[in-house]
C-alpha cells in the first residue's frame, strides 16, 4: 500500500526539484528515484567501509594467507 510522505523543502531542493523535474519528470518520480539511488549509495558506503578494516586487519590478512597456503597442496598437479 502506498504512503503519502511530505517534506519541507529548503531553497536547495527547491532548485534540485526544479532541474530534476524541468524535463515533465513528476516530483513523486524524482523523489523515489532520489531515495532509491540514496539507499545504493549507503549500502556501497558500508560494503566500502568494511572492505577497508576487513584489509586493514593483519591478523585476519595472516589467516587468509594461511588458507590459501594450506589450499595449495590440495591443486591438482
């Protein structure tokens, strides 16, 4: 079911909204598509952030090194 959302827009999205909805574009579209493509970028934010203390751990880059050396015996020739 759809919900009715409102906001108070401040001068800046005011314009953002005109530019964005200058082409005939409906401001209910734009807004989804705004949320929609804000909620991609936090997701590749935290994958971002995680990828960077996941590489920043030695201890856990000292395990995976192991791995892949106990991994190796197992190649086929």
């Amino acid at each position: 079911m759809a919900e009715t959302i409102t906001f108070r827009p401040d001068e800046d999205a005011r314009r953002a909204l005109a530019a964005l909805t200058a082409d005939g574009t409906a401001v209910s579209a734009v807004v989804r598509s705004a949320l929609v493509e804000a909620a991609r970028r936090a997701a590749r934010e935290r994958l971002h952030a995680e990828a960077a203390d996941l590489a920043a751990d030695q201890a856990d880059r000292a395990e995976a090194a192991q791995v892949l050396r106990d991994m190796e015996t197992l190649r086929a020739w």
